[in-house]
C-alpha cells in the first residue's frame, strides 16, 4: 500500500539499461515502479490497474507508445503520460501530445530532468486536485452549447458532443471566459500545463478539432474565434444572443 507521498508508476520501457536506472531513481525518490518491457503488456496494466503516472518508451515491441497513448485517452484513462523518445523530430513531439500525453522528454535525458519533471507532473496533479472543490461545477450555457464541468458533458442543441480531454479543457477554459483573447502559449500553459511556443500548432490542431466538434460551420466559427495577431477566444454571451435574434 503506498504511502501519502508515495506515488505508484507504471515504467513501459523495453532498454533494460534504461529501465533498471528509471527504476533505480524513481524508487529511490520514494516511489512504487511496476516495470514492464513491451507494449501489449504496459496498455493492459496501464488499462486494468490503477497508476499515479504511466513512464512511457515510444519504440516498443507490440503496441507503441503513441497507439497506448491513443488507447488509454479513447479509454478515458486520465493517469497523466511522461513520453520518453530516442527521437527527436519534433512532429514525434507533438503527435505525442495532441494523443494526449501530458509530457516528454528525449533520450539522452539527465535523471535530474526527468526526476524534475516527474515532480512537476504530480504537483499538477495535486493543484488540479485541491483547486477542483473550489471550482464553479454550474453548468456554462452559451448559445446554444452547453458545459456542464462537474460531468465533463458538452451538448450543442441538446446533442451530446464526444470531446477529448484536452478539447474539454479548451472549451471549458473558453466558456468561463468569454470574450477573453488567450494567446497559443497561455492555452498550452493552462491547458497543458507547461509554456512552450514552439508547440503552437498543437493548440491550432486542437483548435480545429473542437470547431469541427461543435460549429454550425468550422470555416466561419460562431463560438471559437480568431484574434489575429493574438491567438483565440469565445464569442461573447451578446455576440450569441444577437445571432439568434
């Protein structure tokens, strides 16, 4: 049973070399580390026990890490996601992250980074944990979209919308300031929880997804609009009520 402080992750890394000094590090920072050497078996752990942070390899036997990553987001699985690549293209990146991973770090890596970043991943946790009691959980109504926060539920038109966990953080983000312009790097900072210019097109994408999901028509955004030069925002609650007029 773990402790408090103690946190469980799951370690899905098929270089023994590279394994054994994860293991080493993250049990000596206090940690329970369940190391597993290929894919098919860290997406059924990952899927069928519970996990504080899921380590993830990309190059794996089996599954890879981008399709276990796909799976367990489609699976609703909100354990947060540490990649870790011998790559170093930066699409491999940010395909990563727009699957739904929380973090990456590339091979080689300084076991004080990714003790470092472990850290950051479980103190945002912890914040989003202590910070969610305190949350307004009404539900959002502009125009004709619906947050409900307390159920992670969006409907447009009394339709339910199926939303990625990122796309419901975006929509939520906007909904609760509407009419507020956020740039690419304040959305990846508040949505993603890091403050990284150069991964803005991981919130264009996102961005274009969410339009697809809920607009009338995604080339003329009605709800999600463009601030040149700025970056995004919702339509006001008067810009709405004025187009139903």
């Amino acid at each position: 049973m773990t402790t408090a402080a103690e946190k469980r992750i799951l370690l899905v890394e098929d270089d023994d070399d590279i394994a054994d000094l994860l293991e080493l590090h993250l049990t000596d920072a206090g940690h329970a580390v369940d190391v597993v050497g290929d894919g098919d078996d860290g997406l059924a752990r990952a899927l069928t026990e519970a996990y504080d942070l899921i380590v993830l390899d990309i190059m794996l036997p089996g599954t890879d890490g981008f399709d276990i990553c796909r799976r367990l987001r489609q699976e609703k699985c909100p354990t947060p996601i540490l990649m870790v690549t011998a790559k170093t293209e930066e699409v491999d990146k940010v395909l990563g992250l727009e699957l739904g991973a929380d973090d990456y770090i590339t091979k080689p890596f300084s076991i004080r980074e990714v003790l470092a970043r472990v850290k950051a991943l479980f103190r945002r946790v912890e914040v989003d944990q202590e910070t969610q009691g305190q949350a307004d959980d009404t539900p959002i109504e502009l125009g004709k979209v619906v947050v409900e926060p307390e159920k992670r539920k969006v409907t447009v038109e009394g339709e339910a919308v199926d939303l990625t966990s990122k796309e419901f953080e975006l929509l939520l983000l906007f909904a609760r300031h509407p009419g507020r312009a956020f740039s690419r790097d304040e959305l990846l900072d508040e949505v993603w929880g890091y403050q990284y210019s150069g991964y803005s097109h991981t919130v264009n994408t996102h961005i274009n997804r969410l339009r697809n999901k809920i607009e009338p028509d995604p080339s003329e955004p009605r709800y999600v609009k463009t601030v040149w030069g700025v970056g995004y925002r919702f339509a006001e609650r008067e810009e709405l009520a004025a187009r139903d007029v």
